[in-house]
C-alpha cells in the first residue's frame, strides 16, 4: 500500500501546525489567515501535483517553478496579478522559515525565491466635492425621511469616509460600539490587523446619521432577525457582509456619477489624503489608520505633493516655457 497519501497529510499538517502559529502567536486577523489558508493550501496542491511526499524534498527550484505556476495558472487555479502572487510567495517563505525553526527541515529552499516586483502604485483619492456628491446620494441634504436601509448605508458611507476605517473593521463592529458613541465622547474603538485596537475621532455628521439609524432603522431590522449584534444589519436582521457593503457603495457611486470603481479602500485613501492636504501630521494620520509603519502611511505624501505639482505647473507664470 502506497504511503503517499499519508505523506501528503503530513504536509498539510505541517502547514496547519503553521496557520496555527500564525493564529495564536502572532495573532492575525481572520482576513489574513483566510489568505494564509488559501495560498498555502494552492501550494500543498503543487507540491502534491508535482509528487513530492514531504517539505525536506522540496527544492528551491520548486518553489521558483510554483512562482511560475501562480503567474500562468492552471486548469484547477486561475493566474494570480502580481501583488497577489507576491503574497503567496510571502507565506510560502514564511511556512519554510517556521519548518527551520521548528526543527521539521534542516534547510529553507525559499530564501532565496524574491516575490515578484509590484509596481508603486499612488492610492487614488475622491475630491472632497466628489465625497460630498457620494454622500449626497443616502440623503445626507435630504428634508424628508429616509428609506429604512438608507439610513443604514448613510451610516456605512460616513465612517468609511470619517474614519478611514477598513471595511471589516467597520462590518465587525458591535451594537454597543456604536450604543457608546455621542457627542460628548465621539471615539470609535476599531480592532485592525493584528487584533489590534485604536482609538478614532467620529464627526458630528456621521453621530447624526448613526442617531438617526440606532433609533429609527435598527430596531426594525433587528427585529426581523434572532438577537444578532451587529451594528450594521441586512434586510433580514443578520450582520452585513463585506461583498453586501462593498455593493451598497459601489451603488452609491454610479447614482453620483463616479463610476465602478470606487471602493472601500478609496474612502480609506480621500480619508488619509485629505487630512495630509489640511495640514495633518503624518504621524497622526499613521495612527488614526492603524499603519504599524509610518512608511506605508507616506505615500499618501506622495499623492499631495504630486497634486502641489500639477497645480503649480498649471497656475504658476514662471512654471511654464
């Protein structure tokens, strides 16, 4: 009897004794071990294809060849864009890195595999007269009263905006969290990567919406659920899922004329870009968005400081030749 599919069980226990790690040590959020899930088993799926029995075989050849393999695709797994691809390479160097460590090979065959290069791409941003279109689309200039779901989304769309929140920060978010907001203390608590907590300012307009929700639309929504929670509610009383929220403002947006392509992230991005162009420490603009690295958050930089480009070039006298 072959004892190949003993082997390959070891293998991706290997890789769940990994996710494990992941989880417990170093505490990831549940989107990135759903990625950290997916990418490593697309990997134990190569090496079962590619008929080796236990990691101490794997090559660094192999490991360059599944690189390959992510860019091209196959018939069971679609070819992945360049920054995904470099995520995957990521974990699998990360799960070779632990099986060193913890004594299951005795060397690492993806050190020396480079994810693919990512072009840097600038984050784009909504004017502020593009933001105020958007929002103008729930009703915020509205006199009359609002569709019940409407009050809802008016909420999702100011704090994507207000905050700069991630749109899973904003959908895990709880009913008391929203109950302890008013305007004597308008601080949200959000839980980011990492599990880990920061504290944002939430202003007047988006307090006014979210009164507005939690005293005349929540309740009915609740009540056509079982108890759930949630602060943000779908039509039948359950939390409101990424995929739903992701539709509410990708909506919002063709009705505002911005087309489909805005998404939560560049609410995220006019949120930090905004700030930056008013004269906010960058500092503090790492914080309020959860950066561990001030370095991620200065490319938002880099978007102003473009823009103070093209407004020179065009306005100035001396600017042009």
């Amino acid at each position: 009897m072959s004892d190949q599919p003993e082997a390959v069980n070891q293998i991706r226990r290997h890789i769940s004794g990994y996710l494990n790690h992941l989880l417990i040590e170093r505490g990831l959020s549940k989107n990135s071990m759903s990625a950290y899930r997916r990418d490593l088993a697309r990997y134990a799926d190569y090496l079962e294809a590619s008929g080796k029995l236990s990691f101490a075989q794997v090559l660094p050849e192999q490991v360059s060849d599944f690189l390959v393999a992510l860019r091209l695709g196959d018939l069971n797994h679609q070819a992945l864009a360049p920054a995904s691809a470099a995520r995957t390479v990521i974990a699998v160097r990360g799960l070779h890195s632990f099986l060193v460590k913890e004594g299951i090979t005795a060397t690492d065959p993806a050190r020396a595999v480079k994810p693919p290069g990512i072009s840097k791409r600038l984050p784009k941003a909504l004017s502020f007269a593009d933001i105020e279109k958007l929002l103008a689309q729930v009703g915020v200039n509205s006199k009359g009263d609002l569709p019940i779901l409407l009050m809802r989304d008016q909420v999702l769309l100011e704090f994507l905006y207000g905050t700069g929140a991630r749109i899973s920060e904003l959908i895990d978010l709880d009913l008391a969290a929203g109950s302890n907001l008013n305007a004597a203390l308008p601080i949200l608590r959000l839980r980011g990567k990492g599990d880990k907590e920061r504290l944002v300012p939430v202003g007047s307009h988006a307090l006014a919406a979210l009164d507005r929700y939690l005293v005349r639309a929540r309740p009915v929504l609740a009540a056509k659920g079982k108890g759930d929670q949630a602060l943000f509610l779908n039509a039948r009383g359950g939390r409101l899922s990424r995929q739903s929220a992701w539709t509410i403002l990708q909506e919002t947006a063709i009705r505002a004329g911005l087309g489909d392509k805005v998404s939560p992230h560049t609410m995220r991005h006019s949120f930090a870009t905004h700030l930056l162009e008013n004269g906010a420490d960058v500092r503090v603009v790492q914080e309020l968005l959860g950066h561990s690295s001030v370095t991620t958050t200065q490319i938002y930089t880099m978007v102003t400081v473009d823009q103070l480009r093209e407004v020179y070039a065009t306005s100035h006298p001396r600017a042009k030749g």
